[in-house]
C-alpha cells in the first residue's frame, strides 16, 4: 500500500499550528487579505522563480476541500489543541458557497523568471470577503515554493561560471547544458523533494542521474524527457574485481558498453596509475577503436583536491592520448576522451577548478562535473531570505496599506499595500501602495477560484531563465 506525502493529502493540514487561530485575530469587518512572496535578499543576487506550479497542480486545483477532510482537520486540530479552534464554519462555507474550490488569486511572475531579489515574486488575495481568514492560512505551502527556487537558483549560478569558462577556452558552448550533472538522489530528505530539486536543475541543464525529476517534470509541466544520463561504473563494480582485476574491470566497461557515452570511476586505487597505466597503455588500443566508432570513455577521479587532481589526471591523459590545441589556445584531449569530476562539486569549487586548467592551458572542454548535495540539500528558505508578508488589507470597506518595520532589523522591512513588478529595459522594479501601472505589471494571474489559469512548459520555463552569455550567442548565430 502506498502512502500520501506527509500521511496525508488533506491540505486543511498543510498549515503552522497558530494559523489555525488566525481567523479569529483579523480586525472586525476585514474583507480583503493581500499577501506578496519575496526573496529579501541572499547569497545569489537575483533568484530563477520556479515550482508554485508543482505547487498548485499538486495540492490546490480542483475541489480540495470536502466536509471529510473538514472533520478530520477537526479532530486533529481538537486533540492537537486541547480546544476549538479551526474553523469549521469557514471551511464549510467553501464546500458548500464554492463547492471546495479555493476563492484565492494568484499573481505571479513567469515561471522560470530571473529577477533580482528585494522584489515581489507573487501575491494572493481571497476572492470571497467572507473567507479573508484563507490568504495567509496557505502561508507555509507557498512558501515551500523557496525550494526548488533556490535549487533552481543555485545551478542557473554555476551554470553562468561554467558558460564564462567554455567561451575563454573553448571553441564552443555547445556542451554547456550537460556540463553539471545530478548526482543528488541519494543525498536528498525525501522522494518528493528529490524530484522537486532535481526538476529545478533541470530547468538549466540536461544532465542527471535523479530518475525521480524526470517524472516529477512530466507530471507538472509537460515534459516529455527531461534529463538524460549514460552508463556509469561505480566502486562496488570496479572493486568486486579485486585490485588485481581493476584492468578486468575497466576492459569489461568498454566490452559491455562499445559505443556511446560511458563513464568510470577510476580512483578506487590508484587513480595516477589507472591514468598512466591502464587506460594509457593497457587498454589505449581499445578507446581509441572505440572511438573510431563514436565512444567517449568519460574517466571520473572521486578524491583528492579537485583542483589538483583534475590537472595532474588531465597532464597524464594528454601525454598518453595526445592533445589538440583549439582556436583559444587551450589543449583538448582527444574526441573520444573526457573527465568528469564528481566529488567536492559546488557553486564555490567549480571556479577554482577550472581557472586552475585555464591556468594549465586545459580548456573546459575537457571536464564536465556532477554534483549531489552541495546542489540538492545545501540550500535552505535563508540562502535567498524567502519570505511571505500581508501588504494589504481591506478594513470596514476602507484600504489599508499593511506593512512590518522592524527598528531591531530593517531587512526584515515589508512592503505596502498592492504591488506591481515592472521590468523596463532590464531593470526590475516593485511599485508599491497601488502606484504602479497594472498594464505593466509582468505579474499575471496563475490561479483564480481553484482553477489553474496559465500552464507553463518546461520549454518555456528553461527560455526563460536562460543565461544572458547563451542567449547573446543565440542571437549573433
């Protein structure tokens, strides 16, 4: 038998505890709830917006609210509490005046949007007067929406880095979009986030070896294939060879896997000698034929300094195989020879590793890296101060502009009133207290009344939030 996320598919228990009060807290004749989703800033200086559509597919469209869900929502909350508190009255009125649709509007930047941070990246509101109580109740699950956010955030980053890298010492960048690969699975808190955080690298590369991304994008945004992998040795089929069979072994992957891509880890003794010996004499005779058949054995060092390691690996291989010197001036191993480096890989390392091959005259060409936690779990809500705030209220049929302004932290200052984000020649601006032109408001409404009103493509979501190098060179091509 299989088991909803959580335990549970009933979304009345998608919330913080004290939320279940807040229907009791509001001003008397409070009509209208208006809150926006920003990141405050962070490490990254703008952020690549993706995933409330996961979000919305998965938990809000349709009918999600029934008088059982209600009930059990109830005696949950009733023994959580020790008292009444939910709001049995409010959620029964949903059932019964919207026939459990949710009477919210979502605004909210195309998915894959690259906007710096300090701006608005979404806003809801309630529909319904009666049910101004529901905007913020949602509060904690549109602010999940952080995850694959910043996930996607993080790798459109290095991305950028490995892009700058293939244009000085490359002749192309074709490749880039299979330069960092997924390694993440294994390393992630559960199967939901895995495919969450895996489909948000994917919205900038097309590599990975997160099966559960590829069916998390087909899912929710139409993606037929996302990601694509090769075959691949890891240490238990190299070292069940015993160390005096790792020839065996290596020989044995490219009998197995005679043409195409084929990757394997080659560390698991001695790497330096795998390099020189094995590969570089033993069975040089065997990649090169492979390679007049269009095989690229992908060789992966899995310790060391990588830094170090991918130049010392890199000098072996070129003395063994030769190297060809491209229009850059940067040495390229053969066609049919690459690296891949796979441990130690993050926003931060990926730089000193390849400045120190541009520093060796190696090209970037000649490495692609693969990358697990440090991409999928070494994130958090803070890594781009993601937050969720009320900025308007409508209060005795009277506007109010909301706002927090903390004299402890000023970072944490919110925004007033209603909200538009305008991009005028690539500058982005939130206009606050209603101010703003809604003609040139970029945000648009995604979800009204619990129907999904615009569904983005993974296609579309990946133009977006295509780096600026890329599409320079799209458009000079």
């Amino acid at each position: 038998m299989a088991y909803p996320a959580g335990g549970t598919d009933n979304v009345l228990l998608f919330t913080d505890s004290y939320k279940v009060s807040h229907h009791m807290q509001y001003p008397p004749n409070t009509t209208v709830v208006c809150s926006y989703f920003e990141s405050r800033g962070g490490k990254f200086p703008s952020t690549v917006f993706f995933g409330l559509q996961y979000l919305l597919k998965r938990w809000l469209v349709g009918p999600v609210i029934t008088k059982e869900k209600i009930e059990e929502a109830r005696e949950l909350y009733q023994q959580h509490f020790g008292r009444e508190l939910f709001n049995v009255e409010g959620w029964t009125y949903i059932v019964e005046k919207h026939k459990g649709y949710l009477p919210l509007r979502i605004k909210a930047v195309p998915e894959g949007s690259v906007v710096p941070y300090k701006n608005v990246l979404l806003t809801v509101e309630n529909t319904d007067p009666k049910c101004f109580w529901l905007t913020n109740y949602f509060e904690t699950m549109f602010v999940q929406v952080w995850y694959p956010m910043t996930v996607a955030t993080n790798s459109y980053y290095q991305k950028g880095i490995i892009a700058k890298y293939l244009d000085e010492t490359a002749d192309s960048v074709d490749g880039l979009p299979f330069k960092l690969h997924d390694f993440g699975f294994r390393g992630s808190t559960s199967m939901e986030a895995t495919g969450i955080g895996g489909m948000a690298h994917l919205v900038n590369f097309m590599g990975t070896d997160t099966i559960a991304a590829l069916a998390t994008a087909k899912t929710f945004y139409g993606c037929k294939m996302a990601g694509f992998s090769i075959p691949a040795a890891e240490h238990s089929t190299i070292t069940t060879w015993g160390r005096e069979g790792e020839m065996e072994a290596f020989k044995n992957m490219l009998t197995k896997f005679p043409e195409g891509l084929m990757a394997c880890v080659s560390d698991s003794y001695d790497i330096f000698n795998a390099c020189e010996k094995l590969w570089g004499e033993d069975l040089k005779d065997m990649i090169i034929e492979r390679g007049s058949r269009g095989g690229v054995l992908v060789i992966r060092p899995d310790s060391g300094d990588p830094p170090v390691i991918v130049v010392q690996v890199l000098d072996i291989l070129g003395k063994k195989f030769g190297t060809t010197t491209n229009s850059k001036g940067y040495k390229v191993l053969p066609p049919y020879l690459r690296i891949i480096q796979g441990d130690g890989i993050s926003y931060e390392t990926i730089s000193p590793i390849l400045e120190n091959m541009k520093k060796h005259e190696w090209s970037a060409d000649n490495i692609a890296f693969g990358s697990g936690g440090a991409l999928l779990q070494r994130v958090d809500r803070d890594t781009q101060k993601c937050a969720f705030k009320c900025s308007y209220a409508v209060i005795n049929g009277k506007e109010v502009n909301v706002f927090k302004e903390p004299i402890t932290d000023m970072g944490k200052k919110s925004k007033k009133g209603r909200l538009t984000l305008e991009c005028a020649d690539g500058e982005w601006t939130t206009i606050q207290e209603g101010k703003g032109d809604p003609k040139k408001d970029t945000m648009i409404t995604v979800f009204e009344n619990g129907k999904l009103l615009r569904d983005y493509t993974f296609d579309e979501v990946r133009e977006n939030a295509e780096i600026d190098l890329v599409k320079r060179k799209k458009r000079k091509a």
